[in-house]
C-alpha cells in the first residue's frame, strides 16, 4: 500500500468523507470484481459492493492499523458474499446433477490456453467454467476467486480468510481437483 | 513417494516457487509418471483460464451511478440515530440510559417486595404446603359442626365403615401427588 493510499485510509478514519469517496474510488471495481466472481451476476455483486462500503464506512473506527485496509475491506465483501451464498443453498443442485458443467471443454481449452496472447472470446466456455467454480463450497470458491482469478497472493487470502496459510493451500488443492475433473468429463 | 503427495508441490512448481531439490525431486517424478503429468498440465490450463476470465465490465454510467449511492447512503446514515446503526452509545447519558436507570428500577421493585413480604411478624402466616392445605381443608370440612354421619359417607362413597379414616388420609395424600 502506497503512502498515499495510507494517508487516505488514515483520514477517513479521523471521519474525512472526501477520503472516503476518494477510497470507494480507488477500490470499487476490486470489490465488484470479487462479489462477481464469487456470485456469479451483476444485481448480487452491485448489491455486495454497496454493503460493502457502507459497512467499512459504519465499523472505520475498527480499523486501528492503516495497512489492513484493503484485507478488512474485502474480508467485509467475501463474508457478505458467503453469506449470500448460505442463503440460497437451499436452491443448491448438485453437480452430479448438473451435466451442462461436465461439458467438453478440454480440448477447448488446450486449444485456446496454447495462444495466451490472444484474448479468448468464447462465452459459452466460460459460462461453463463459472458455472462450475460457482458450483464449489463457498470457502473453497472463495480461495479460488481470490488466488487464482484475482490475484491475490497465499498470504493476504489467508489474512482475509481469517484463516492459516495452510489452510488456503489445502482449500487451492481440493477445489482445483474438483475443477479440473468436472472440466474434464466426458472428455 | 505416491503421487498423491506430488501434486501438492504442482502450485508451487507453476508459480516457480519450489526450492532446487524440491524441484528436482518433482521433475524425475513428472518424467516416469505420465498420470502426473497429465494432472500438471491440466492444472496449468485451468490455472491460465481462470486467470483470463475476467469480470465484464457495467459500463462508466455503472461506476459513476454507484459511487453517488454509496456516498449518499453514507450520508443517510451519519443522519440515523447511531443506536439505530447497531452501535452502542458511548456517551456518559447513553451509558446511565441503557444501563443505571433499569438497574436503578429494579433495585427499587427488589427492596420494594422485600419491605411487604417482611411487613408485620404476626400477620405472617406459616407457608403450607399442597398437602397439608388438603389436609387442613379435611380436618374444617370434618370438624364437629360439620360432620357427617361416618355410615352415610361410606354408604355414599362405598366400603366399610373403618375405612373412613382411610378414605379422610386419602383425600388429604391427594395434595403430594405432583
């Protein structure tokens, strides 16, 4: 986190709302991005990244230390998220159920992964794809959305997972498992 | 060592991150294991998809449309009563409402009810229990003035005459049934 950014975070925590506006500026799409991926539609992810600031802006004075800005911010958004998840579970369909996933999709993929350059513009694909990372436990897809499509490194999912490094690595394990061979049926 | 305990390093050998023995250790591997190596090179093409499946992006409008509302609701809030936003009022007025005047309430009602309860000595009378209540209902029921011919009462409830006695023990023994 630069200077900059913690000199910001420091003042919206002194009750600054230029700050404030300034931050939901700067990390907005980072939320959205992640309630997306974890959600998997516009109308839940616009609905987290709101909650989301709302409620860093209620708890700021919880945030003692600067440099954890960015870990509260999305440890408020992917708890939301999973929250969201524990509410329709009970519309949950199991994958075994859901052959649409199982799709061949890996031929596909080796052809389009051969040409990292070029930006691979198959929809259905990565409907597919989405459906399935949707279709994992929401610790595990959380592990997934954070490390392996935004970015984050081992150390900073487990500080915003509460959770050991360990813990995240086994999660990475499992999940991508699971992945590959549901990607992979009927192959 | 199985394979299962090789495929835990393949985060880390992608990533580039493994030490050189480790590395080693694995590439040998990788080069008798065809099944591994199969597992590493799926890995690897999940890892680039994911990587590439971007969020779409609403749109400028979008991002402008929700800065205005979570900025607006922000301000919403500073408006709403803190109590209302699920924070407790640090405030010494707050602290005595929320907490000195119940106690302070409740103190009165316990000292209250201690003072009638003691009240005078002599108009306390003994606390009986359900039994002893029937019983004592028994003894005024039965008392001289009120008794009743001992023939008549069994003729009415049926058995012996000496079973009276019984029967009066048997009403009072109603009250210990719980």
């Amino acid at each position: 986190m630069s200077d900059e950014t913690k000199d910001l975070v420091q003042r919206f925590i002194d009750g600054d709302r230029k700050a404030f506006a300034e931050l939901v500026g700067r990390y907005k799409k980072r939320v959205y991005s992640v309630a997306y991926q974890m959600l998997g539609n516009h109308l839940d992810a616009d609905e987290v990244t709101q909650e989301t600031f709302v409620r860093i802006y209620d708890r700021r004075h919880l945030l003692r230390n600067v440099n954890y800005f960015t870990s509260f911010l999305m440890r408020i958004a992917t708890n939301y998220s999973i929250d969201i998840i524990r509410w329709r579970q009970k519309d949950f369909v199991p994958i075994d159920d859901d052959q649409s996933v199982a799709a061949p999709v890996k031929a596909e993929l080796a052809d389009k992964t051969e040409m990292p350059d070029k930006q691979i513009e198959n929809k259905d694909l990565f409907e597919r794809i989405n459906r399935a990372v949707n279709k994992l436990p929401p610790r595990q897809r959380l592990t997934v959305v954070l490390h392996d499509i935004e970015g984050y490194s081992k150390a900073e999912v487990a500080t915003i997972m509460g959770c050991p490094q360990a813990t995240v690595r086994s999660n990475l394990h499992i999940a991508r498992s699971k992945l590959r061979k549901w990607l992979a049926k009927k192959v | 060592m199985p394979c299962r305990q090789y495929e835990i390093y393949f985060d880390d050998y992608i990533a580039d991150s493994l030490n050189d023995s480790q590395k080693n250790l694995l590439e040998k591997h990788l080069e008798i294991c065809p099944d591994c190596r199969n597992a590493l090179k799926e890995e690897k093409e999940l890892l680039t998809l994911l990587k590439s499946s971007g969020t779409p992006d609403p749109g400028e409008t979008y991002w402008a449309g929700l800065e205005s509302s979570i900025l607006s609701k922000t301000i919403d809030r500073e408006t709403i009563p803190s109590e209302q936003q699920g924070f407790e009022e640090k405030t010494p007025v707050g602290i005595i409402s929320r907490y000195l005047i119940p106690l302070a309430a409740s103190f009165i009602l316990f000292v209250a009810s201690i003072s009638v309860s003691v009240g005078n000595p002599a108009d306390k009378s003994p606390v009986l229990s359900q039994g002893e209540e029937y019983k004592l209902y028994a003894a005024e029921k039965f008392s001289d003035e009120n008794r009743i011919n001992p023939e008549l009462f069994t003729s009415i409830m049926g058995g012996s005459p000496g079973s009276f006695g019984r029967n009066l023990a048997l009403i009072g023994s109603f009250g210990d049934i719980k």
